[in-house]
C-alpha cells in the first residue's frame, strides 16, 4: 500500500472523505450542476433539491443502526458511493423518473458514507487536532466544489456532471486503500465508560446545529434569488469567504475562545441580513453580502463540527453520533429552506421578506450563547470525569471532601455524589442504592442546592476544576 | 395515600368530564355553558396539578420510610391531637399519616429541613422547618426492643444527617 506511505492514514481519510464529499456538494446540494441540468428541463428544482436533502437526513440518521466497526464503515463508504456513482448515470440521459429516484438514492447512501467517516475521523485523528481535520475536509471538498461550478457555468453542466462524477471515483479510489485499525482494548474500555453516554451533549449540539443552520437554509431562498443576476460571480466567489473563514479558524491557537468566535459569528450573520436590506443588488453589494453570510457560516460550521467530532471519543458507534450530528444540520437546511420558500412565495416586498428573515436570525440567534454554554459545561464534565476515573479512591474521597458546602452532605448524598462523579444516571444510581428514581432526583437536587450549582455539568466541573489544575 | 390518589383521580376524571363538555357546548355554541365548563376545568386542572404533586411528595415518603408505625396517632403542640386510621410512615423526606404529609428535605438547603429528633421509650420528637419557622411533631413510636430505636436512629442520621438523642433506654 503506497498510498499509505504518501499520505499516512489521517490525509488519506481526509483527501478520501473531501473527494466523496465534494461530489456531495456539487451534484446534490449546492453546486451549479443540478440546478443548471433541472434548468434545462425546466421543472422545480426546490422538489428535487428537498427529496435529495430528506434521503440524505434518512441515511445521516439510519447509518448507525447498520456500521457498527471501522471495516463496516469503510465497506457502507465504497457500496455507497457506488451507488451513487451509479444513481448519477441518468443525469446524462432525458429527464425521467430515474432521476428523482436518482437523486433519493444518491441522497441516502451518500448519507450513510458521510456518518460512517466518523469512524476514521475518531481513528486516525487525534482529539486536539480533529479541528484540523475537519476544516481541511471541508476547504478541499468546498474548493472542488467552486472548480465544478465555474466549468458547469461557464461550459456545460454535463461537463461539471462529469468532474462530479470524477470526484466520486478519485473518493472512491483513496477509501479503497484506506487502511482499517483495530481498536485496542484500552480505547474502547474508556468509551464504553462513557459516564452516561453522550446523550445529552448530543441532544444539545443538534439543537444548537439546528438554529445554526436554519439560517444558512433561509439564505439560500432568500438573499441568492435577489443576486441571481450575478451568476459570473456568484459560481466562483459564493464559498470563497466561508473557505477563509475555515482557514483562519483552521490555524487559530488553541487557546483561543470558541465563545468569542461564535459571537464573532453571529454579529457577521446579522451584518449580512442588515447589509442585504440597507444595500443594492450591484457586485459590491453582493460581495460585502456574501462575504459577511458565507464567512459567519463557515465559522459556525466548523465549530460545530469540531466540536462533533470532539464527541466521538465518548461515543460507542462514532457512525452513529456523527451522522446525528450532521443529520441536524441537514434538518435545519430544510426546515429554514421551507421556511424561506414560505416567506418568499406569500409574494411580499424584498424589504418586508429580508425584515422577516431578520427577525427569525435575530431571534435563532439569540438563543446559541446560552445553548453554547450548557454544551461546553456537558463536555468539560466528561472531561473531568474522565480524569477522575484515573483517581485513587482516596483522591476521590478528597475532592468531595475539599469543595465546601453550604451545608454538610448527608451520608446518603455522599454515596449518590460518589455515583454521579463516577459518571452514574439518575436510573443506574437508584439501581446501585436499591432506591427510586425519584428519590435520586430528590437527592441530586439537594446536593445541587448545597454545592449552589444548578445542573449536574455545573456540579462536575466544580468538583473536579480545582483538581484539574 | 390512598386517599390522596383517590382524590387526585377524582380531579383527573373532573378535568376529564369538564373539557369534554366544553368542547360539546362549544361545537353546539352554547357560549355559557362553554365559559362555565371552562371554568370548572381550569379550577379542576389546578386542583389536580396540586394533589398529583402530593402525592408525589407522599410516594417519595413512603418510598424512603425510616419507621412505620400502624394506626399511630401524631399531635402538634398547641393543637388537638389527630388519629387517623391509616399507618404513620417517618421518612428521609418527611411524616406521611393518612393523607396529611409534613415535608423537609425536599427543597434544598433553603427549604424546610429535619433539625432535631429525639427517641424516648414511648414516642419520637420530630423538630423541622425553615429560617422562618419551626414545627415540633410528636408520635408514639411502638418500638420495643433497643435494637430497633438504635436501628431507627442509625437510620436516621444515615438518610438525614440529623443524630437522634435517644433517652431513657
């Protein structure tokens, strides 16, 4: 295997993963290519575009159930994107029902391959660097994306067809030769002690993907109509600024602040929707509009990825969690994409649609802080609890015993402490103690209310901070 | 307990009977009778929001009992003493006798909590509440043996935090 001498595991499942997924963005989603062969024809390109985005949430979503091991993965990876080599065949023909069934086909198995990188995400990329990962992933595969736009616009769409398509074999070649590890007993003790699961850390990021991206979904209908006569420009420039945005957030210290990023973030996301009220539909404006959207999406998609595939070191089937993940953002693409289709199909003024979009950005906007927050305390408790499962029994006994109280722990509380910092549910305590779910409730809120700490994270990195350091 | 649930069935069957009417008479326009059934269904859903919440309360006594004292009678200072038929359950979140409940623990540290307790050969002193107020109960025990009362005690402290002074053993 030369390939894996060339490259090492970790660019082969990137430069593998970005050829997949620049097929992905070019054929399915947001490339020129579908739009400019179902222009052609003249039919409705949002039905089309809608059953690809529902198949693909489908095969996000269902992927888990099916790749439960890296060979499984990278097994659903090729048959999928055969598949989808194959679906995209009638694209060259009349139109047909073998396109929208095309396109559903495509829509799910590429979804499944998608989910299934996660296991090569978690395997070959180190935690702190999956950041990296995943920002190169989606630079190369965005990059690939603008080269099949600018043919497909400025030659044929069948020749950007065709680069997609090409894109698709090149994927298909590197997953070939990606290289299948085993994992040791060891990582795979430590996940399954994943102190609860990461169901809830997983509830909240959807959420939070989903706010994130039903604004991107209520862009595409309502700012891109109003520069439909810049398509020149457009083909070329519309991901340039979220591939910048990727780059710098690529190369940012680890140090930095992901909270100050986002407010970044979200101040640019609002700057957007002002300056597409305030403005015209010149190429300046475009390009300040553009610059402004793009770049806060990039920013907000690579800090939710990264942060997804933080997640995967806590998850027993990577598949699984990261396909969630990335199903929410597909969701909030829908749902903000039919949102915008609502909005703009009542046949109001552009003002009143843009004030309209605003106030739905403005009030999705408010709520990523607060959801940001409780997100980042839920992984710093799998953190530190991670930590404070290397600990001696008396090491743990001592922090329990250092953190004062505002009234002394009762002998029971203690026990039910000892069991939530050993990453314990409500349901598992109340089975170790042989009392009632309720009555674990009863003494979490009360050990909550002593340590002055209003959820379990809070009580978990107030515990263990101290240590940590 | 029992009549607790009863009574809380009771105002779900209410809340039950009174929507269904609303919406009868307001599928026939009968304005009054709407306002009024509507009515009896919000008193209804408060009263049934309350009682389920004691009950609750009551099945989280139960659920946590320390000491069970069959037909036991329970008296508070300055009041006439109470008997009730059903048995008087001490627990870490309270007194359960009947359908009457005494809570602590509940709340956190700024609710109502146990203060004091104190064991002699014939009855428990209960001391509980808040910064606000405090509330003394006080209940024939039946123990008999020492063993038992220490066993209570160990109890006691274990779930509550709060060390019984037992007397006269």
């Amino acid at each position: 295997m030369s390939g894996h001498n060339l490259f090492g595991p970790r660019r082969l499942s990137i430069v593998a993963f970005s050829f997949s997924f620049a097929y992905m963005l070019s054929f399915l989603f947001e490339g020129r290519v579908l739009y400019g062969l179902l222009e052609m024809h003249g039919v409705n390109v949002s039905a089309y575009i809608f059953a690809a985005m529902i198949a693909h949430f489908a095969g996000l979503l269902t992927c888990g159930l099916f790749v439960r091991s890296q060979s499984a993965a990278k097994s659903i990876m090729l048959s999928g994107m055969g598949v989808c080599l194959v679906a995209t065949v009638p694209f060259f023909f009349a139109l047909s029902s073998l396109w929208i069934i095309g396109l559903i086909v495509s829509g799910y198995f590429s979804g499944g391959a998608v989910a299934a990188w996660g296991f090569f995400l978690r395997a070959f990329t180190p935690k702190n660097d999956r950041i990296k990962s995943c920002a190169d992933v989606l630079i190369y595969s965005n990059l690939l994306m603008i080269a099949v736009n600018v043919v497909a616009m400025n030659g044929s769409p069948f020749i950007g067809l065709s680069l997609a398509m090409l894109c698709l074999v090149i994927g298909i070649a590197f997953i070939w030769i990606l290289p299948v590890r085993q994992e040791n007993d060891q990582s795979k003790t430590f996940i399954n002690k994943t102190h609860g699961g990461i169901k809830n850390p997983l509830i909240l990021l959807c959420l939070f993907v989903f706010i994130i991206t039903i604004n991107s979904g209520l862009m595409y209908q309502v700012i891109n109509p109003a520069f439909g006569h810049l398509t020149g420009l457009v083909s070329w420039y519309w991901a340039v600024p979220y591939i910048v945005a990727l780059a710098i957030m690529r190369n940012l210290p680890m140090t930095a602040k992901r909270s100050r990023i986002l407010y970044i973030g979200m101040a640019m996301i609002m700057g957007a929707f002002i300056s597409f009220m305030l403005l015209g539909r010149k190429t300046s404006d475009y390009l300040i509009v553009d610059t402004l959207m793009l770049g806060a999406c990039g920013i907000f998609d690579l800090f939710w990825w990264s942060i997804l595939g933080d997640m995967l070191d806590y998850s027993d089937n990577p598949a699984q969690t990261f396909g969630i993940g990335l199903s929410a953002n597909v969701f909030g693409v829908l749902c903000g994409g039919i949102l915008g289709m609502s909005v703009t199909s009542i046949g109001l003024p552009g003002a009143e649609v843009a004030v309209i979009a605003l106030t739905v950005v403005c009030v999705t906007l408010v709520m990523l802080p607060p959801l940001n927050r409780q997100l980042v305390l839920l992984l710093k408790s799998h953190t530190y609890l991670a930590a404070y499962d290397n600990m001696s029994q008396s090491q743990q006994k001592d922090i329990v015993r250092q953190i004062k109280t505002l009234d002394p722990l009762t002998v029971r509380e203690q026990e039910v402490l000892q069991l939530i910092l050993s990453g314990r549910s409500n349901r598992e305590i109340a089975a170790a103690l042989f009392i009632s779910e309720s009555t674990v409730k009863t003494h979490v809120r009360n050990i909550f209310s002593k340590y002055d700490v209003s959820s379990r994270a809070e009580l978990i990195s107030t515990l263990l901070k101290n240590q940590m350091v | 307990m029992k009549s607790i649930r009863n009574r809380r069935d009771g105002y779900a069957l209410l809340f039950a009977a009174s929507i269904l009417l609303a919406i009868w008479h307001c599928i026939t326009f009968m304005l009054k009778e709407v306002i009024f059934f509507a009515a009896i269904s919000c008193i209804s859903l408060l009263l049934l929001v309350r009682q389920s919440r004691l009950l609750y309360d009551a099945t989280l006594i139960y659920a946590n009992r320390i000491l069970g004292v069959p037909s036991d009678p329970i008296s508070t200072p300055g009041r006439q003493m109470n008997k009730d038929t059903g048995e008087t359950v001490v627990s870490t979140f309270g007194i359960l006798m009947g359908s009457k409940i005494y809570r602590w623990g509940l709340d956190g540290v700024h609710g109502v909590r146990l203060q004091a307790a104190q064991i002699d050969t014939e009855r428990m002193y209960l001391a509980f509440g808040d910064a606000v107020q405090t509330m003394k109960v006080e209940l024939l025990h039946g123990m008999t043996q020492k063993q038992a009362v220490l066993d209570v005690a160990q109890k006691l402290l274990h779930e509550t935090g709060v060390r019984a002074d037992i007397t006269g053993w």
